[in-house]
C-alpha cells in the first residue's frame, strides 16, 4: 500500500480489482460473511434473536485483509448478545478486555441510523479510549476507526454532549495518523474504511521535497484502499493520466531547506479522510442537506526545517458542475473558535472541474465540500463553495401540472416538463382570451340597473380570468433566472458564505409577476364564489332581487379578501435577500417545496393558494349541488307544458360549473396520484383550464339571443355591401352557312371577330 506506485496502468488495476481486492463469500465458525473488499469488515448474516437488547445485530464479525498475498477473512470475532454500549463503557478499565470490547463496539454500532445521541456519544468515548490507549494493539486501533466509520452515518444531533466527545475525537484521530507508522515499524500505514482514511507516514526529511495524498475517484462513494495513494516525494501535484482524483493535498517542503539539512531527522505526517462533516458542525455556516467531506492533514518534525512552506489543495466534488459554481471559500477548522476559519488560507482558480486552495498552516488543517448538492464547503485548509440553485416548482401552471420525478441534483436542477401539454397550453389559452375580451365587450355593452349584479359578476370574473392568463402568458417566465452560464468564482474574496446555498437579491419584476398571478388567481375564484351564491339565492329562494348592499359587499369580499391573502402571503414569507422563501426561482410562482424537493405544508403554496383555493371550492361544488337540486325539481302544482327540458338543465349546471372553476378540483388529483393515472389527471385538467375562458364564452355568450342577433346583423351588413364590378355580354353563335371551319364571336357593341 502506499508509495510511489503512480506507473500503474488502469487495465492493471482492474485485473487488482478482480483477483485480489475482495474477500468472496464464505462461512467461518458457523457464520455466513458475504463478499467484503479488502480492509473492510464484514458482519454475519446470523443475528441475535428477538428480545434482547441487542435484537437484530450480527453475531460475529470479521475483517478481510491481504494474508500470504490473497484476500482472506481474518478470524471471526464473537459478539455476546444483550450487551449495550453502556456495558462496555464501564468495562474500558481492563486492557485485557480491550480486543473483545473493540469488536463488541464495531458490532453494536454497524447500524448507525439505530443510533440514539446517547448511544453516539457512549461509542464515540469507546473509541476515543482505545485510540489513545499505549496498550491497544493494531487490531484494536483498526476496529475502533471502523466504529467510527459507522459513527459517521449516524444522524446528526444538536447534543452538546455528543458534539463535543465527536470532536474530540477528531483530535484524536490526527494524532493517530501521526503515530501509526511507529505503531506498526513501517515507514507507511493506513486504516482504510468506508467512511473514514486514517494514513501515517514516517520518512527522512532530506529525502523529500514535499508529499502528496490523493483520493481516487471510484463507482461509488465509500473509500477502497486501492484508490488511497501517497508520494513521498514530489515538488508539484503529480497525477497520472487516466486517473481522476477526488480530493488531493500536497505538503511541500521549502526547496533550499532540502539541501542544507546537515542531521539526518524524519518527518512524520499524518492524513485523515472523513466522508462527511457530522463531527464538524458549524453554528455560523448553515448546511442544509447531504454530507460534506473533511480532509485534514498533520506535520511532526524534529527540526524547523521540516515545517511546510505551504499547503496545496486540490477537490473536485463528486456531481458538482463546475459552471455552475457560484463561489467558494477556503477554510480550516479552528478548535478554538470550534467553527470554520479562512486566515492563512487563499483561493486559486477552479479551472479542470478542480476547486485549488492554498493554506500557510503547519498545524492540522481540513479541506470540506459538497458532493451531489447545491452546496459545498472546505475546511482545514479547505474550501466552502456556493453553487448556483434554483428551487423546484411543484407544478407549473398550466403548462405541466405533471408531478416531476427528481434524480439527485447535483448543482442546479433540471426542470423537464410534458412537451404534449405545451400546445394544449398556448391553444386553450388563445382561446381563452378570445373568448374573454369578446365576452367582456357584449356583456358591458348591455349592464343596466335590473341586471347590474349579474352581469357585474360576470365581467369581474371574466377581467381577472383574463388579466392571469395575460400575466401568465407574459411574465411567468422568471427572465432573471440563474442559466447554465460559466460564473467565474471571486478568487480574490475568501470568507465564508452564511449558507451552501447561493441566492441572488431579489431584483423585483420576477416577485411582482408571482403576486399579480397570486391576486388574479385568487380574484378569479372569489368572484366565481360571489356569482354562485346570487345564482343561489335567486333560485332557492324565487326572489328576483338581491338582499340591500349586496354590490358593495360583493366588491369589497372580490377583491379585497383576495388582496389581503396576497398581501400577508408577501409580507410573511418574502425577503429581499432571499426570495425564494416567497417565491421559486424557474417560474414566477409560489415556493412550494423544501430542500430536499418534498411538498412543505409550512410553504406559501399550501396556506396562500391551495388551502384558500380548495376552500372556495368546496364551496362551490355546495352551491352547484343546491342551484341544481331547484332547477331539476318540478313542482306537482304547475301543469304547464313549458317545463325545462333535460337538455336545458344540464347546460345550466355545466355552465355554472365551468364559471365557478370547479375544473380546478382537478389539480387536486394531479397532486395526489401517480403514474397512468396522474398523466391522465394532468392532461384532462390542463385542457379544461387552459380553455375556461372560451367555455365561458361558448355557454355564456355565443349561446344568448343578443349575441345571435348582433352576428346576424354584422352578417346581413357584410353581405349588403354593393361591391361595384363592370361586365361585359358576349353572343356566341356558328355560321352554319359558310363551309369554313372558323367560328365567329361578336361583342354586342362592336363588329364581330373571327378566330
């Protein structure tokens, strides 16, 4: 392991990979071990059986290492069932004890999302105690660091407790990395794990100009030890073509000082490689998902000449678009402040899909950053980056109410919507707006004082119909967007952001647009509210006018409920320095989902638009079921002949189902169903929306004896005009009498012309 082992092919490294650096399944002392690679452990599929404090850890465990040149399970640790983390804490006394209580500590923690914060700091202390005990053995240090792999993906608490025996232990592990080549006389060793890289290095210091430790990039996230690399001796970053690294940190040594060291002295260092940050918790810097990994690193020597000229850093995040970096930061750990710190630490360029930072330290120093979020973070000597972001949209109007499945973003998120639903969207809507404005002009042209109420209604619904779709139409697009542009980072500026999360001042259109849609939208289906409650007045109670007051009352509920829905909306979640609380970042409207692209209940979207929507909704649906239980009933008394007909009945329900907006209940199912069934949901409310405007044309418009006349008049107008033409007669005849073939024609004011 280790050395200069950098001429390596990758078609030699593969051939590793299937001969020798996994451990195939095999039963052990009546134990079953499944495939493991090499320096992993591996735990029994036997568990422990119910109704112990222990139920359901494995019984035994067993690491596979290299022996006599082939991957071998190594003998298999027993575990006794029942015991706890406390048991074992209490026990830590006898070094005897200590290879049994290791192993016991590995197997009770290799559930880490079982984990309570108790039991997370009770492990932590375990660990910490065997780490720094002279009396453990290789064994039992190896053991240990893989109980705090698993530590590493426990959930992260706000335990004091837990937090400050978890960074402990980070100290704990730098002096490890220091020490363990002189615990194992071997001038190179390492502990690698699925989450956790401890490497020791001991050399002459006259034999070095600087070392380097890299991280290869694998097929998955977990550490191997064959992508673990280390020279001991270069002046630059050296990286053989074919390989791509994940993080790299080269401590170099000050060239002059390499020649003039008179004594013979080794230098020692020490690198340590976490997965993620969970011992590491910021309270300036807010991460707000996934992991970020820390990379520290520690100089020891005898002499001041072994002290680094500087620290060089190389990461590249695992998903992170490099174009789509906002900025980052190059940081340390300070254990004093117990917070990330950029002094002595200073950005390069980020060109090669790398982040650089250069560090001035001699002491320990981290390097943190996001993999596979719209974050990232560096510490130590490290880097804290912002990518750019944008909030996903739940749905986007119209135009695709189709739910959006999520691959795991990387920097920015991808919005794919339902292309067959764009044209449904522009025709209906084209539509709708004819529809609208011809609507708005018949119905103004003919309000008077027996009908001002209806037709008031009527025109208000069909003006904020229309002053929505126009918004929409216009504006829904947010022209401020963040693109997939390259944004250089500011190199020169190095402080660390408040948050891995990048958001751009407001810059005003795009939040004006949201409320607009907001207002219009809400207006729209106050007013349908206003309209079925006259409708249901008039008709339950056969009264031909309404209660005293009811058009001011009317235009006061209309329009100022909806203002004042819109008004707390904006003042309660909108900020200028972070919009998107308010409003989503693609499209011009409501915020709707969290950080991890799930419907939040607590967003503007559920309790400023869907609940107040569905409330109106009900409503209506009560209002319809009352106007058409009148409307169908036939009075015993009346013999009249001139009843309704069926046909007529059901036009005067579906019309006032279409202007009430009860289409809308179908975006309720979009949201709450899946596959087939929320394709079919989509596609039908769409269509029904999008063509709300000319429905309510066709049934309230086109349909009336007012509007058929006038048509016909502007028909009769157009076909009376005399359009003026000059004609001209001919007279066609044959003279029979001549024997030529020729046949004559003759205008009737001229002579005739024979052709």
């Amino acid at each position: 392991m280790g050395g200069n082992q950098w001429g390596m092919s990758a078609s030699v490294l593969m051939t590793g990979l299937e001969r020798r650096n996994f451990c195939k399944n095999v039963t052990l002392g009546g134990f079953n071990f499944r495939q493991t690679p090499i320096g992993w452990f591996a735990y029994s599929e036997e568990k422990c059986e119910e109704g112990t404090s222990s139920a359901g850890k494995p019984k035994a465990s067993t690491r596979c290492s290299i022996q006599n040149g082939e991957a071998t399970f190594s003998r298999p640790e027993n575990f006794t069932c029942g015991l706890t983390l406390s048991d074992l804490k209490q026990n830590l006394s006898s070094p005897a004890d200590f290879e049994r209580l290791a192993a016991c500590a590995q197997i009770l923690t290799s559930k880490p999302e079982e984990l309570t914060s108790e039991n997370v700091t009770a492990a932590a202390h375990i660990a910490n105690t065997l780490l720094l005990s002279p009396n453990a053995t290789e064994s039992v240090r190896v053991a240990a660091v893989a109980t705090v792999s698993q530590l590493l993906n426990a959930s992260v608490s706000s335990n004091t407790e837990e937090n400050n025996t978890t960074l402990g232990l980070t100290r704990t592990l730098d002096e490890l990395s220091l020490n363990l080549s002189s615990t194992t006389n071997s001038s190179q060793s390492e502990v690698v794990q699925p989450n956790l890289v401890v490497q020791s290095a001991r050399l002459p210091a006259e034999n070095t100009q600087g070392v380097q430790f890299t991280s290869l990039r694998g097929l998955s996230g977990s550490f191997a030890a064959d992508r673990i690399k280390l020279n001991t001796n270069t002046s630059s970053v050296v990286m053989e073509n074919g390989f791509i690294a994940d993080a790299l940190i080269l401590v170099r040594f000050p060239p002059e000082d390499v020649n003039s060291r008179q004594m013979p002295t080794n230098v020692s260092l020490g690198f340590v490689l976490y997965q993620n940050d969970h011992f590491f918790r910021s309270r300036d810097y807010r991460k707000r998902r996934n992991s970020i990994r820390v990379l520290s690193a520690s100089v020891r020597g005898q002499e001041r000449s072994v002290v680094p000229q500087h620290i060089e850093m190389q990461f590249r995040p695992t998903g992170l678009n490099i174009s789509l970096l906002h900025d980052f930061a190059c940081v340390f750990w300070n254990y004093t402040l117990e917070d990330w710190s950029t002094a002595g630490c200073f950005k390069q360029n980020t060109s090669g899909g790398a982040l650089r930072c250069v560090c001035n330290h001699t002491t320990n120093f981290a390097a943190l950053w996001f993999e596979g979020t719209p974050k990232m973070a560096m510490s130590g000597q490290g880097v804290i980056a912002t990518p750019r972001t944008s909030d996903m949209i739940l749905k986007k109007l119209f135009q695709n109410p189709v739910n959006l499945e999520h691959d795991q973003k990387s920097v920015r998120e991808e919005h794919e919507y339902a292309e067959q639903l764009n044209t449904f969207s522009i025709v209906g809507l084209s539509l709708s707006i004819f529809g609208l404005v011809v609507t708005i002009i018949h119905h103004g042209r003919e309000i008077n004082a027996q009908n001002r109420n209806s037709k008031m209604a009527l025109l208000f619904i069909c003006i904020s119909l229309l002053a929505f779709i126009i918004t929409f139409l216009s504006g829904v697009q947010n022209p401020n967007r963040k693109d997939n542009t390259e944004h250089e980072p500011d190199i020169q500026n190095n402080e660390v952001p408040e948050s891995d999360e990048y958001v751009a001042p407001d810059r005003g259109s795009c939040t004006v647009v949201t409320a607009l849609l907001h207002f219009f939208l809400l207006a729209t289906f106050m007013w349908n509210a206003i309209y079925g409650t006259q409708v249901m007045l008039l008709v339950r109670t056969m009264r031909r006018n309404l209660p005293p007051h009811w058009t001011s009352g009317s235009i006061a509920a209309g329009w100022g409920i909806p203002a004042v829905v819109m008004a707390i909306t904006l003042g309660a979640t909108y900020r200028v320095d972070n919009p998107l609380g308010y409003r989503q970042e693609e499209f011009c409207w409501l915020a709707a989902l969290n950080e991890d692209d799930q419907f939040d209940f607590g967003k503007p979207m559920f309790w400023g638009f869907l609940l107040p929507v569905g409330l109106i909704l009900i409503y209506n649906v009560v209002l319809l079921v009352l106007v058409s239980l009148t409307t169908c009933r036939t009075d015993p008394r009346l013999n009249s002949s001139n009843a309704l007909s069926m046909r007529k009945k059901f036009l005067t329900s579906l019309s006032l189902a279409v202007l009430m907006g009860l289409s809308w209940t179908l975006g309720y199912l979009v949201l709450t169903t899946r596959g087939n069934e929320n394709l079919f949901f989509s596609i039908f409310f769409c269509i029904c929306t999008t063509t709300q405007g000319f429905l309510i044309f066709i049934l309230f418009t086109a349909r009336t004896r007012t509007f058929r006349d006038y048509m016909s008049k502007s028909a009769e107008f157009v076909s009376s005009v005399n359009i003026q033409s000059h004609n001209r007669r001919y007279v066609l005849w044959k003279d029979w009498d001549k024997s030529t073939s020729s046949e004559t024609y003759r205008d009737r004011n001229t002579s005739s012309k024979t052709f």
